[in-house]
C-alpha cells in the first residue's frame, strides 16, 4: 500500500487578542438621565463589544463598541457648543 501526505490549504491561524481595538475605552464613562453608565471591560465572546455597567443598580450588559465611541463622540461634540 502506497501512502501519500497532502496538504490541505487552510488559513493560518490569527491571535484574537493580539490588539485590543477597544481597549481605550475601558474606564470612560457618561451621563444619561439619573443615571451614569461606565465602560467596564471587553466582552469575553466578542471583541466587537464592551461591557457596560449603570449606576446606580449596578446593572452590566454588553454593548457594541461602534456605539460607545459614537456615544462619546456625541458628548465631546455636546461639550465643545
């Protein structure tokens, strides 16, 4: 029996975590009503989301990343009028 090795052509694979995209926005935080809702962490599942944590409540839920930073960008604009 004659045997043969062949080589298939899969992807290389990519680090996950090799650059936190996201990872500036940890920390910042902003005003909504009563309320104050502050960047925690990124989200272990996907990195296209961070997790979000409101006080007063304590509440934690996840949120994409596009829109935090368009939150901020929102603020920044709000405080520069």
């Amino acid at each position: 029996m004659n045997a043969k090795q062949i080589a298939l052509p899969f992807r290389a694979r990519r680090n996950r975590r090799s650059a936190d995209t996201h990872a500036d926005l940890i920390g910042r935080s902003y005003e909504e009503d009563y309320s104050t809702v502050t960047v925690v962490s990124l989200c272990a599942n996907d990195d296209s989301r961070v997790m979000v944590r409101r006080e007063p409540g304590g509440r934690t839920f996840s949120m994409p990343a596009w829109l935090m930073r368009l939150i901020f960008m929102e603020q920044e604009g709000r405080r520069a009028a």
